[in-house]
C-alpha cells in the first residue's frame, strides 16, 4: 500500500527535493495534497505532474489565478485557501505523511496541527522548535506522532543515535553541528558592510531559498539549528557544540561517554535526510551519488570567529535565558532579514537589530500557542522600531 503525502510548502527547496525522491518511488509513496504561499505557476506543474487531491494556497487572488492553469492544464486538483484550509490538509485522517517544509513563524501552526493529529511528521520547519520548542515536544509526546528531522545536521544526529531514538540519554556526552561558514567564512565585519543580498546569497555548498541563505551567512541559521538540536534531543546548551567545516560532508557528530564519536557523512543534498525519513526505518534511494572520499581529500574543521559572526552567541544565550526569548529571537531576525533582502539595513544591522530587540524585550514563560503567537508579534513591533530607528 502507498502512504498518502503531505507536502507544506511544496515549492521551495524542500518541497522541490522531497517530490524528487518521491518520484523515484511512484509505488510507495502519493501526493494527497501540495501547498505553496504565491508560486502558483510552479505549483499548478507540481499538481500537473503528481495529481494530488488538493492544493492550497494563501490568497483568494492567487487560489483563482491557479484553479484557471490548473483547468487549462486539464488537472482535476481541487483548490483551497487559506490557513484553516493548510491545517486541513495536514490533518486529514487519509494522510499519512506531512512534510513540513515551510520557511519560517507561517509554518508553525499547520505543522503543529500535523503532530497534533498524530501524523509521521519529516520536520525542515525548524521555526516550530525554536519558537516554541517546549510546546512542540510535548504535542508530539501526547499525540504519538512519529517526528523525523530533515533539516540536513539534525538527520544526521538522529542517524548516529545508536538506538534510532528521538531523544540522547546520559550516555552521550556532547553533539557537534557543522557550519560551512557560508560565502563571508573569514572575512572581517567591516568587510560585511556593504554586501549586496545577492552577495549574502550566494552559498557555496546548498541550494536554498533566500531567507536560510542569509541566514547561512550570518551565522544565524546554525544558532537557530543549535536551538532546535537543543529541543529536538533534550541537550543543554552547553553540551551542542558549532565546528566550521567548509567542505560541508560531515553532517554531525555525536559524542559517546566511552569516548567513541559517530559522524555522518555525504554529500550535501537535501534529498538524502528526506530519502531517509521518508523511508525510516527502512532505506530507500534519493538520487544522490555515494560520496567519493578520494575526491573530498580534505576535512578541515575550526572554531566559529564569534566576533564578526556575533548572531550565532545571540542564539546561544537566547536558548540559556529559556522563556520567550528563542521566541523574540526568531520574530526579531525574520523582521532583520526582511528588512536586509528588501535593501533598509545593511548585513552587519541584522546581528545589532537581533540583540537589541533581545535586549529591550522582558522574557516570559509561555505555556500556550496564542502565547507564543503574542511574544512573536511583540517582538516583530520592536525589532521594527529599532529598524526604524537604525535607517533615519
Ligand atoms: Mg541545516
């Protein structure tokens, strides 16, 4: 029997990655339903070629724009809109598999609505976590849901867990994500200042949308990743620790109390952590070619340069305040972000925009999701006042 998939957000990497694998295994896997915000063209050829039941979109504007390709494609898609209709379509009771690959604070509560509902959930959504991290684990401990990361480094870690648990125990001592330092690894910050978005988004090794990719390069996205890793598999913030590794092949390593350390190693393909989520426990091919290590020759790996690099320490004690902060955290670097690719600030104002709004912010314990839906829009206000402010 097939299983039924999910997809949310099936136009960015993820989703372009994740019907890829799906593609080379027509037998065991089906689309039920596709989603996207506004890329309609692109996902009126996604539901041309994979027939899902449903595709749903944000706006009425954009729901009529692609229910008349969809038509003149002939495709028998049905169209919804709107965010009720996204939980709908992570919850439906055919379903069996949703792959949250949403960027962003958008993505939280339609993936929410698929742990809640119990579902295999292949988690690249890392927002979720780091905005509501306790939240989240607990929803996924009452409804049972089976929750598989393939954001590419927590993957990895879970494939080193000897035992193939969603949580480490006392006999790993230590977890260490790779950063590849993204395309300003060594510069100083005053070379930083003047970068172009482009620039910011030319990542060396991954193919990626432009707010994770800016994100690469301040540094950002590992501490967001140190966040999640941090929720995900019950590790204090002390015990996760960042490496530079330009070369990207390593993916994590996980540290045993015996002194053993297991690595994971391939190439940098997001097919691969979704082939083997999709798969798990079983193995199934990506597309992806095995890694030739005579090629590879050299592994470097160093300490991560703090000082021109200031976002990845934000995170760190973002995590260690607990509360809301990894709340404010995420709200104030996606309003930075914004406020970078659309040319207000400049690169190194995201860093300054991030801690300030950290700074000015008083944390609080959040215990429910409309608590943390309040903190994030609370901090969006002040990090836009502070972007305000930094522009006059
Ligand atoms: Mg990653």
């Amino acid at each position: 029997m097939s299983q039924q998939v999910t997809i949310l957000g099936s136009t960015g990497s993820i989703g372009v990655s994740s019907l890829d694998v799906i593609s080379r295994h027509p037998e065991d896997f089906k689309i039920f339903a596709l989603t996207a915000n506004v890329a309609y063209q692109t996902l009126a050829d996604q539901c041309a070629k994979y027939n899902p039941s449903y595709a749903v979109v944000m706006k009425q504007n954009i729901a009529q724009k692609l229910t008349s390709v969809l038509r003149s494609k002939g495709c028998n898609t049905q169209v919804l809109c709107g965010a009720e209709d996204l939980n709908l379509v992570a919850q439906e009771s055919t379903v069996d598999i949703v792959i949250a690959g949403i960027v962003g604070s958008i993505g939280l509560r339609s993936t929410m609505a698929a742990v809640e509902s119990g579902k295999k959930v292949l988690l690249a959504n890392k927002e979720s976590l780091v905005m509501a991290g306790r939240l989240f684990k607990q929803a996924v401990l009452r409804s049972g849901c089976t929750l598989l990361p393939i954001d590419s480094e927590h993957n990895a870690i879970f494939q080193c867990l000897s035992d193939n648990r969603q949580s480490v125990n006392e006999t790993i001592t230590k977890l260490t994500l790779p950063a590849s330092g993204g395309p300003f690894r060594g510069w100083q910050a005053k070379q930083m200042r003047d970068v172009t978005p482009d620039e910011a988004c030319a990542h060396p090794n991954w193919k990626m949308g432009r707010k994770i990719s800016v994100d690469s390069a301040t540094l950002m996205n590992k501490g967001l990743e140190v966040i999640e890793a941090s929720f995900l598999f019950e590790m204090p913030a002390d015990s996760i620790e960042v490496l530079i590794h330009p070369q990207s092949i390593v993916h994590a390593f996980v540290h045993y109390t015996d002194g053993s350390t297991l690595a994971h190693l391939g190439v940098p393909d997001m097919r691969v952590p979704i082939a083997h989520a999709l798969a798990w426990p079983k193995r199934i091919k990506s597309g992806v070619k095995t890694l030739d290590l005579s090629v590879v020759s050299d592994l470097e790996f160093s300490l991560p340069d703090h000082k021109n690099f200031p976002c990845l320490q934000t995170a760190y004690d973002a995590l260690t305040s607990g509360g809301d902060a990894t709340t404010i955290l995420n709200a104030a670097n996606e309003t930075a972000v914004d406020a970078f690719l659309n040319s207000r600030i400049k690169f190194t104002q995201i860093s300054e925009i991030v801690r300030d709004t950290l700074t000015n912010s008083i944390f609080s314990p959040i215990d429910t999701i409309e608590e943390v839906e309040e903190s994030d829009a609370r901090a969006r206000i002040l990090s836009s006042k502070l972007i305000k402010a930094a522009v006059k």
